[in-house]
C-alpha cells in the first residue's frame, strides 16, 4: 500500500496537522514547565520522548499522540501536554511512536507497549512521580493506550486509563456515528478509513493478528485499570467510545464516561483553549486528583 500516492498524501495531511496545530495555539500563553528529552532503548530501536515534569505525588502519565497512527508528533501535542501537566500536576512523558506507512501494524502498538513497559521498569529514574502510571492518548493514541492497558492486566502499577475519543474497532463495523458524522467535523469518516487502511496495510477487518489493536473482540478487559473515557458529539468515532463504555462497565471496571455534546473531534488538542478544552482539562484534574495516593 506505500505507492508513491498515499506516501505524498500522507506528506500533505502531516504538514497540514503540524500547521493546524500551530495556529491553534499560538497566541495561548503556555506554562513554564521543566522538560526534557530522551531516547527510549527499546529492544532493535530507540524512540523519542519528551518528559514535562510535575509531582512526586502523582502519577506519571504515559501519552500517545493522535493521528491515525500515520501524522503527529512531538511537536504537534506540544501545547496541549503542556497544559495538561500543568493542570493534572502529573509529569508527562509523550511518546514519538513510530508512524505508517513507513511502519505499518503492529509498529504503533508494539512501541506503545514497549515504552510503557520501559517506563513503569524505570520509574524512579525519570521525572518525579508517585511510582504509578496513567496511560492516556487522544483518537489513534487514545487506541494504543487501550490496546497497551488491556495487555497488562496484572500490572500494579497500572492506577488509570485516559481515553479521548479512542478509536475502538475497525471501520468495518459500521456503527451509526460514522454515517451520521461522517463530514460534521475535521476527522471524516474517509480520512478514518484512510488512516486505518494505511495503518494496517492491507490486513482484513477479521484477521486475529489485528485484535491487539482492538480488544474486546477476544482480549477480555478484566484487570483493566479505572478509566476517564472523553466522547465529541460530532466525531465519527463518537459510536466507538459509546460501546466501549457499555463494554468497561459490563467488566466491572470503574469506568467515567463523559460525552462533549456540542465538541467535534479534536476539540482538546487541537483547537487552541475553547470552552469545551477547558472543561476537559478539568474534568482531567479533578480525575487524576482522585486516583492519586496521598
């Protein structure tokens, strides 16, 4: 699937997200927050963090940016993890998962999986935390912090999940959302499919290999961690988060499901500080603040 067509269109949505992103936030005055770079040593490669510090009496909060595990970055989150370490008080660390179609399934999902692993092994080496994690990503990203979550449903230092409008389950499934919002907002439903087609280059809705990527299928979410689950109205992948909470709360995970009526997707990244951003970032604080130690 990487013909030279979709290598350029990806070229041109990811210039397109880092300038949206920009002009989204940059006449928004962001916190002065201590932060810092490394190179995670996985196992055959290394990957890209960016550490934003906060305090040692919260969790350290592990985010995958959104993009249809094909465009963002570092750069891209860059305000938006700015924010919300200052506002959760938790050190940040994202994460510059590799990308398709340059890498392809399972790439995103074994980095994700990887550095999460990496990280909770290496907590008291890094920024100051109180020796727990909080898994957290927005759409793709929102999509490997589930996925990684329900792999590691014995890790005791696992205290939460933060999904913003996750992608959930393959296109394929047909749910209502993505025909009703199908062009209500900046993802539409073509540049879903799109991004998911790239992504898993050319593997069929039901081949197994794929349910690490969308669990609930044939991975169980028992031991899966407490969870804040963010749904927008006008979101394609507004049906997704919808079962998924149906799904949480059927497991007996203490699962918040908060749903943004008036919100498309994208509204707490990439839309500069909005009403609905600020009701997010609270939502976040006063959850973090919950599931903190004292």
């Amino acid at each position: 699937m990487t013909t030279l067509r979709n290598r350029l269109k990806t070229l041109a949505y990811r210039w397109y997200y880092r300038r949206m992103n920009r002009l989204a936030w940059e006449n928004t005055p962001l916190p002065e927050l201590n932060t810092s770079s490394l190179q995670l040593p996985l196992q055959g490669h290394t990957l890209s963090a960016r550490m934003y510090h906060g305090s040692r009496k919260r969790p350290l909060m592990i985010y995958f940016h959104g993009g249809g595990w094909t465009i963002g970055d570092l750069d891209t989150h860059h305000p938006f993890c700015l924010l919300l370490a200052a506002k959760t008080r938790c050190s940040v660390m994202s994460i510059d998962y590799r990308l398709a179609p340059e890498h392809p399934f399972p790439a995103a999902h074994e980095d994700a999986m990887a550095a999460s692993r990496w990280i909770i092994d290496n907590l008291n080496a890094l920024a100051p935390n109180n020796g727990e994690v909080v898994l957290a990503g927005d759409s793709a990203g929102g999509n490997l912090a589930l996925a990684t979550a329900a792999r590691m449903p014995d890790e005791p230092r696992l205290r939460g999940c933060l999904m913003i409008y996750p992608a959930t389950q393959h296109y394929h499934a047909e749910v209502r959302s993505y025909t009703e919002h199908a062009k209500s907002g900046p993802l539409t439903t073509n540049i879903m499919r799109w991004f998911t087609d790239t992504y898993l280059n050319g593997l069929a809705p039901a081949d197994p290999k794929i349910e690490i990527m969308f669990p609930g299928r044939r991975i169980s979410f028992a031991g899966f961690p407490r969870s804040l689950l963010i749904t927008a109205e006008r979101d394609p992948l507004r049906d997704d988060g919808r079962r998924l909470a149906k799904a949480l709360d059927l497991a007996g995970v203490n699962v918040q499901h908060e749903h943004f009526p008036d919100e498309a997707h994208g509204f707490p990244c990439s839309e500069g500080p909005t009403p609905g951003h600020q009701r997010f970032m609270a939502l976040a604080g006063a959850w973090i603040k919950e599931i903190s130690r004292r």
